[in-house]
C-alpha cells in the first residue's frame, strides 16, 4: 500500500509538472539586449513560447544555444515557477571601436581584444581601427583614448601598421590628412 501511495504521489507530480498547464510559461524577461536585432536574435535562437511546459524550459541547455553569440559576454537563466516567468540576463560586450571597417563592416572589438558583430550594428560614432590582429587594435584604442579629447573627436581613422607603428586620419578644416 506504501509503494502503491508513493508512485501515485509520483505520477501526480510528474503530471502536474510535465503535462498540466498549471506549470507553464506566462511570461518571457529579456533584459540586457543592446539593439531590436539582438533581442529578436535571442528570441529565435531560444524558442520559447508562451504556454511552454516549465519542466521544459533547461536553462542549462538555453544558455548553450546562446554560446554562439560572440557579442554576448554572459547569460543567466532562470525560471519562476510560482510567477511563471522565464527569465533571461545578458551581459553583452561593449564595443570599442569598429574593427576593419573597410574590409569586415560591422565588425566591432572590446576592451579584451574580442572582436564580435552585434547585431544591428553599432554606434557609427565610435573610433574606427584598422589593425592585423585583435591585440594591436587594442593597443591603437588604447593609444586613442590617451589623446586629449579635442584631437580625439577629429580623428577619423586610426591604423595600426605591420610594423607596429600607428597612423591616425584626422579632419583639419574639413580635410582629411
């Protein structure tokens, strides 16, 4: 009779859990998406529907899905059984500069040397660097960011050569030298 009580309870909770709408998603939290894009991004890749079975939301396995992002920096996943709510915290990187913009539009890097698109873009008003690698890119943001801010703002591009050596594209009197 012990047994019998016992898998009944068992089979009652897993239907509650798995099957019964009690346990479904209401509501869907994405918070931290820097652009429309990016948010529509997360959306689809994740695929969660309003009046999804809780049980089968795996944060675990959503958090994957979203490891071919390389804007995203991180990701938390949670869901809220008692208010039906799954959320979801992104963390994403923060562009420096658009990276090779000639030749890889889009292309962004961060303060780590992470070059990534975000999607949408981003903002057309930041430093533009061209370099070979991710780690001389940085080197020339760095050297950009020391400058005092009245050269700064005329800078238009800045380069960083084979050699190691910088060029910087700046507006004088609305030419370019």
């Amino acid at each position: 009779a012990a047994i019998a009580g016992a898998l009944l309870i068992f089979a009652s909770a897993t239907y509650l859990f798995a099957w019964s709408s009690i346990f479904s998603v209401k509501e869907i939290s994405i918070t931290g998406a820097p652009t429309p894009e990016s948010q529509q991004a997360v959306t689809s890749a994740l695929s969660i529907s309003s009046g999804e079975k809780m049980a089968r939301v795996e944060p675990r396995a959503l958090e994957r899905r979203l490891d071919t992002f390389d804007w995203i920096s991180e990701v938390n996943i949670s869901r809220n059984w008692f208010n039906h709510k799954v959320s979801i915290e992104i963390s994403p990187r923060t562009p420096i500069a658009l990276f090779n913009p000639a030749t890889s539009p889009h292309s962004t890097i961060d303060a780590a040397g992470k070059v990534f698109k975000l999607p949408g873009g981003a903002k057309n008003s930041l430093p533009k660097v061209e370099a070979q690698s991710a780690k001389s890119g940085v080197a020339a943001i760095s050297l950009f960011t020391s400058l005092p801010q009245s050269f700064r703002s005329k800078i238009s591009l800045m380069s960083v050569r084979s050699s190691g050596a910088f060029s910087i594209t700046y507006s004088h009197n609305g030419r370019s030298v």
